[in-house]
C-alpha cells in the first residue's frame, strides 16, 4: 500500500527491511528515488532527530559517481526518512552469496570504485563506518569495467552517526558490523576515516578468498582476532596487491593509505590480474559457539547460514531479522574473559580445497581414524614379532627329546 513520505514523496513498495528502518521504491517530484524510513521508535527520539538534521548539510552535499547520492532529509511527524537515488541493480552481498568470491580483476576494480566514493565522503568530512558488501550497490545498467564488473556505489552514509548517540549506545555497544570493524573502534577510540580504509581492506580480501580474514565462531573471538591477530596471506596473488591489503589492515590507523591513494594504486594493479582466474582456496569452517561444527561434515554452509553464526545482533531489540541485510548491528562489548584468547580466537590460514580445518570435527575424525589405523598396525606388528619368535623357537628345539617324555630310552654312558 502506497504511502506519503511527507509533503513531496510516495513510498510505493517496500524493497527491503532492516533493524533500523524499511527501505521503500517511492515517487518524488524529479522521477524515482529510494526511501530508507527509519523506524518509529527511533523517529520518535529527540535526540536522534536532532543530530539528523545536524547532518543533513553534509549528507547532501555529497556528490560523487560512486556514492548514492541523498537527494533529501524528511523529517515529518512521526517519519523521519532518507530519500537517495535509486540504483537499478543489487548489492555486492548477493553476488558474492551466488559466485562465493570474485576473480581478482572485478575485486579490485569494485573495491577502486569504492575508494574513490570514499575519497569523496572523507574530503567533506563524512566516515561512513559500515562499509561492507551490504552496503556497496552494482549499477547493472552502467557501463561495464575491467573484469566485467559493473559501477559499484556506496550507500547508507550517516545512518551508523546517527544511530551512535551516547544515549543509546552508552560504553558497552558498538556501531558496526563485527567482520569489518576496525581495532581502534573496538577499543573505544572515535572513528576517523581511517575504520572505512580498514573495512573496505577487509572487503576485499573477502572478495578474493570468500571469507573475512577475522571472521568467524563467538563475536567475541571475532573481536579480538582485529586487535591481536595477523592477516593469513592468500595465495596466487601478486605480491605488491597483498601489500597493500596488508596496509591497510594495518593495526595501527595511521599506518593505512588514505582512500585516494588506495584508489589509484588499486588501478594500477588491474592490467597485472586481467584474465586471472578466482583464487583456488577453502574458507575456514564454520563454528558454533561451542566450537563444534555447527552443520554435517559432508554439507558446505551456505553463505547466509555462515553470517548467522557470526553472531550478529539487531540494533533495535527485538528486531525482526533483516531481509536485505541493509542495515548496522550493535554488539555489546565482549568482557576480558571472551577476549582472553585461545584456540578459537586465533586466526586460521586457508586450506587446500577439501582439506579440514584443524580442531574441525572433520579433523578430529580424520586424527581418530589415524590414531586407530595407528593402533591397528601396532597390534598386527607384535603379533607378526610373536609368531616370528615362536617359529624361531620351535626350529631350534625340533631335534631335540623333551626330559619328561615318556617311553624315552637314557643316554648311553
């Protein structure tokens, strides 16, 4: 059922839903748009509709080809909604759930787009702080770049400022979504532009590999993996490509190129992946919150079901799940004891397709069918010792008469 955005737009048919709000195909006065309609519990708070229109300056001042572009701020009665370009495609998140991870060319070229739409948002001071696949758009009726990959944009600029008032998220939440979440923000520090350079870093290395190089198990783990571990090296990339990955998941923000520069070296590298096949790596298995596989050994887990499990949280209580995953998440901050380490909070290389990840069940059954096979061939060598020293035995006393045996005649003096 249509419905009046305020004065000027017509919500026609809802797109999506997310724990912040419902995104709507809606009608204004220059032609389609896109509505993001924030919810009304959030609509409802004074603070919040403060610091939205606080921002609307910014928020629309930004105009780049790959930023979707916040045409208004509706702020009417109980509706406080974003009205931004409509993009005739899909989000990032969906083609990497249907090709599992991208050939290096179209990676890197999406990832450049983004850079530059970031590069853009970072000169006016605008961070975004929740780049992720979710949150990059494909124009599928653009041109087409190196790789085949189309246009990428990035949108839901200033949602995550906006949510992240003191009031409602105090010192035990955090903003973001906990793959992509930069270490100094789970540490406490305000963001800069650095945290979107790092998430998009970690973009794409899961655009490559098909898995986040922190991801995965209790969001605590998650969490502590950004702070403390190293990034695993993928295989079957050019070197100077992994190097500026690794720069730019650098732990110390300072230590990270800026968006333009990531942009520019970015392209450099495109004429060196042309033609390059998607790399030939496994992801690390999925985990439970126990540790244990959390599907059968012979089922891979579809994307989707290995996000579950990461462990994120709507950003409204009592959310219902989101349809389009087009939205932020809020964790509480995991206490000392979560992140005090262990085997399921150390980071985990790639494997050799259809190698098990160690700890898995598939490798503690593989460790248990050696372990028997071992114990198999222990038992059959002891018996082959035992019957080789019997037969040894037996020849060297073959001639000879026992004492005892009856009938025997004596020895002859």
């Amino acid at each position: 059922m249509a419905r009046k955005i305020g004065s000027r737009y017509t919500a026609n048919q809802i797109l999506g839903r997310g724990s912040a709000g419902t995104v709507w195909l809606g009608e204004g006065p220059e032609g389609p748009v896109a509505i993001k309609l924030l919810r009304e519990d959030l609509a409802s708070d004074q603070e919040l509709v403060g610091r939205f229109v606080q921002e609307r300056t910014a928020l629309l001042g930004l105009d780049h080809p790959h930023v979707v572009a916040v045409r208004d701020l509706v702020v009417d009665g109980n509706d406080l909604a974003l009205v931004m370009d409509l993009v005739r495609g899909t989000d990032l998140r969906t083609r990497l759930d249907r090709e599992r991870r991208l050939a290096p060319e179209a990676a890197v070229a999406i990832v450049a787009d983004v850079a530059d739409g970031l590069a853009a948002a970072h000169a006016a001071g605008v961070v975004h702080r929740d780049v992720k696949p979710e949150n990059v758009l494909l124009d599928m009726q653009g041109p087409l770049g190196p790789g085949g990959s189309h246009p990428a944009l990035l949108t839901d600029f200033g949602v995550a400022k906006l949510i992240d008032s003191p009031r409602r998220t105090r010192a035990t939440k955090i903003i973001g979504t906990p793959d992509y979440l930069a270490p100094e923000i789970i540490e406490g520090l305000p963001p800069r532009a650095a945290v979107d350079i790092y998430a998009l870093a970690t973009v794409l290395y899961e655009l490559l590999a098909g898995f986040t190089p922190f991801g995965g198990g209790h969001p605590g783990a998650v969490l502590r993996r950004h702070v403390t571990e190293t990034v695993v090296p993928l295989p079957g990339i050019p070197d100077e490509l992994w190097q500026l990955i690794v720069q730019c998941l650098a732990k110390a923000p300072a230590s990270r190129l800026r968006a333009s520069e990531l942009g520019a070296r970015l392209r450099e590298q495109l004429p060196l992946l042309a033609g390059m096949p998607p790399l030939d790596v496994d992801s690390p298995d999925a985990e439970s919150a126990d540790g244990d596989e959390a599907y059968e050994e012979t089922a891979e887990p579809s994307a989707p079901a290995a996000r579950e499990r990461r462990g994120a949280v709507p950003l409204v209580p009592g959310a219902a799940t989101d349809s389009n995953r087009d939205t932020h998440t809020s964790m509480r901050v995991p206490g000392p004891d979560e992140l005090a380490g262990g085997a399921r909070g150390t980071a985990r290389a790639p494997r050799a397709a259809g190698a098990p990840r160690p700890g898995s069940a598939r490798h503690r059954a593989s460790a248990r069918r050696r372990r028997i096979t071992l114990a198999a061939a222990a038992v059959a060598l002891v018996a082959a010792v035992g019957v080789g020293t019997w037969l040894a035995t037996s020849g060297d006393d073959a001639g000879a008469t026992p004492p005892d045996t009856k009938n025997s005649a004596p020895a002859s003096p």
